[in-house]
C-alpha cells in the first residue's frame, strides 16, 4: 500500500481525495451506503496507482505515503487493508 489515510480523518471524513481521485480507490464514497457508520475513508491498496492527487486536498492532513506515515499511526497502514479485506469476503 503506497498511501494510507489516517486518524486525522476520523470524524471529518470530507470528501474531497474522493473527487480527485483517478482510479476511484477511495471508499466509502458518499453515495455507499456503508459511509456513515464508518470512522473515516480508506485507500484501497490493490486499486491506488499511488499517484498523490488525494494527498494536497486533504483538509485535515491524514493522507500519507506509507514511508512517511507517523509511526504513532501505522496501525492504519492494516486498518486500510483490513476494510478492504472484509468487503470482499
């Protein structure tokens, strides 16, 4: 996984790396039914061209390569990975 988001997401949950994103690797999305119950957005990693676009529009600073993620956030590197995991099962 290139990009991971993080804690700063928790509670805001704006949508704007949804938008830019190219390949459309960020859920859940707005329109998902699954987008209010959930803390914060993820990254899917086997869909994320690790581009960046979601990086700069981030208003709250919680998207990051996963090299320069805070180690007082990695468990987020697996909590991305295991949200993904658990929609495909």
């Amino acid at each position: 996984m290139a990009y991971v988001i993080a804690e700063p997401c928790i509670g805001t949950k704006d949508t704007a790396c949804v938008d830019v994103c190219p390949v459309d690797c960020i859920h859940p999305r707005k329109d998902e039914p699954e987008f209010e119950p959930v803390p914060h957005l993820y990254i899917n990693p086997d869909e994320c061209i690790d581009c960046g676009a979601c990086v700069p529009v981030c208003p709250v600073t919680a998207i990051f390569v996963l090299e320069d993620l805070p180690e007082k956030w990695a468990s987020f590197t697996q909590i991305n990975a295991d949200y993904f995991k658990k929609k495909s099962a």
